[in-house]
C-alpha cells in the first residue's frame, strides 16, 4: 500500500487509513520508531508499574498487605558512628 506524504503546518504527515488501526489496535497513541531504514508504528508499551496503585489498594482492601520480612528493629543504631 501507498501512502502520500502530506503537508501539516511546519512538517510532514501520512494518514492511516482506518482499516490498518483497527487491525493493530491502535487509537490514540502509537510507539513510533526506525529499524532497519524502516519507520515502525506498534501499540504503545504497557509503563511502567501500570496498575501497581490499582493492586496496591485491592492487597490492602483484602487485608493481604503484611510485610514478607517482617520489621527492621534499629536498637544497633546507637552504636553506628557517622
């Protein structure tokens, strides 16, 4: 397929033809870039610690927040010279 390079403002854009979004799934965003001379568009990487608040607050609601060490006292601390 062929696609005209057009004019925007003060650069240079192509439109993708809907068929092609709907077929990668892309909507708002995409992840934009060159391998091997060529221009690579694919679905954006999930960022980082997405949905880590979200499970955070569900272990906290289900009570399953407990420290897996266990607390660190400080009582050797007073000997500690700086």
């Amino acid at each position: 397929m062929h696609i005209a390079i057009r004019p925007f403002g003060n650069s240079r854009g192509i439109v993708i033809p809907k068929p092609l979004l709907i077929q990668l799934g892309l909507e708002d965003e995409a992840e934009v870039s060159i391998e091997n001379d060529a221009l690579v568009i694919r679905k954006p990487a999930q960022a980082a610690r997405a949905g880590w608040s979200e499970a955070a607050k569900a272990l906290a609601q289900a009570h399953d927040d407990v420290l897996e060490m266990g607390d660190f006292g400080n009582e050797a601390d007073k000997d500690m010279k700086w």
